[in-house]
C-alpha cells in the first residue's frame, strides 16, 4: 500500500534536484561568457593580468603611477584617495598639473573643485609631487586613460 507512494516521492525529488542541477549549470555558464564584466574580472584588470597594449608613454606612466601614485590610488574603485580612470574628463589639464605637484596650494588658493574633493576625502592629505614635469604628469595621465 506505501510502496507505490515511497516511489512516487522518491521520483519526485529525483526530478526536482535534477532540474535544479540545471539551473546552476546555466548560471554559471551564463556568468563566464566573455564580454560580460564582472566585479571579479575588473579586480584582475586592476591587477595588470588583463590589460590592453600600452602605448610608450602608458609604459613610463604605469611605471610613475606604480612609485609614486598607487600607495592610495586605485584606477577602478576608491582606496585612500579617488579612483584615477578617466579623471582628465572631471578636470582641465592645468588643473591636473597644479593639484598633482602641490595640491595643497590649491587647496589654499580656495579653488573650489581643489576644496570640494578634500573635504570629500575627510581632508586627508594627498602628498606634493613637485619633481614631476608636466611630461611625467602626461604620462601617468595617459596610462590611468588607457582602460577607458
Ligand atoms: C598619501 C596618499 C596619496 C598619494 C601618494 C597620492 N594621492 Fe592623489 N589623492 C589622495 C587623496 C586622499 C585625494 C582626495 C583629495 C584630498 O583629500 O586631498 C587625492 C586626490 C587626487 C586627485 C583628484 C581626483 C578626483 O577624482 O577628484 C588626483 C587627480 C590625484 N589625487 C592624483 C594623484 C597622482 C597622479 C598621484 C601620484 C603622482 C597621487 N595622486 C598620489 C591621496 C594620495
């Protein structure tokens, strides 16, 4: 009399677990397709696995980022300081140059996107890098461009 019910259920779950199996494969074969960035991918980039050709000047601009820049900076997320990706499109070059070699001036001189991001940054100090040229400063502009 149970028996024929014990099977019934029995098949049941067997039924069920398999189409959860299912599910899970396609989810995660769904994840890995290329072209779809996720949070994991983006941490390799940042790691320099991943990364496209470098033109000369990215090279030197990488290199300069590295010593002096990566200690707080990251490109894609927020460290101790802002993510540099595509930071020439928030400022003007000029702006760049000054904020860089002596963002502290600036912030003195009342300019008010200098203000505007050191109280953002709770006024932590960023260091002053008065030996890079204006040539350095390209450089490491260019590589934090490269990823866009
Ligand atoms: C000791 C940590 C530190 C180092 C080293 C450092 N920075 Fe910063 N940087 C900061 C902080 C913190 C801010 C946020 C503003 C503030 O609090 O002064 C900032 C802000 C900036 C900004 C403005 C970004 C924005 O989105 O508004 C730029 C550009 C920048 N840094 C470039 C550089 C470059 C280029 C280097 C290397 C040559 C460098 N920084 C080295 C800490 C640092």
């Amino acid at each position: 009399m149970l028996e024929p019910l014990t099977k019934v259920i029995a098949y049941t779950f067997t039924f069920m677990i398999t189409a959860v199996a299912i599910c899970v494969a396609l989810v995660l074969y769904i994840g890995s397709v290329p072209g779809q960035t996720s949070t994991a991918q983006v941490a390799i980039i940042d790691g320099g696995a991943a990364k496209p050709e470098f033109t000369d000047l990215q090279q030197q601009g990488e290199k300069l980022f590295k010593a002096n820049c990566a200690a707080c900076h990251k490109l894609f997320k927020r460290a101790i300081g802002p993510g540099l990706l595509g930071v020439t499109e928030r400022y003007e070059r000029e702006w760049l140059y000054s904020w860089i070699k002596n963002s502290q001036a600036l912030i003195a001189s009342g300019d008010a996107d200098a203000v505007k991001i050191y109280n953002e940054y709770n006024q932590s100090n960023m260091n002053s890098f008065p030996q890079l040229s204006n040539e350095d400063i390209d450089a490491i502009l260019a590589y934090t461009d490269a990823y866009k």
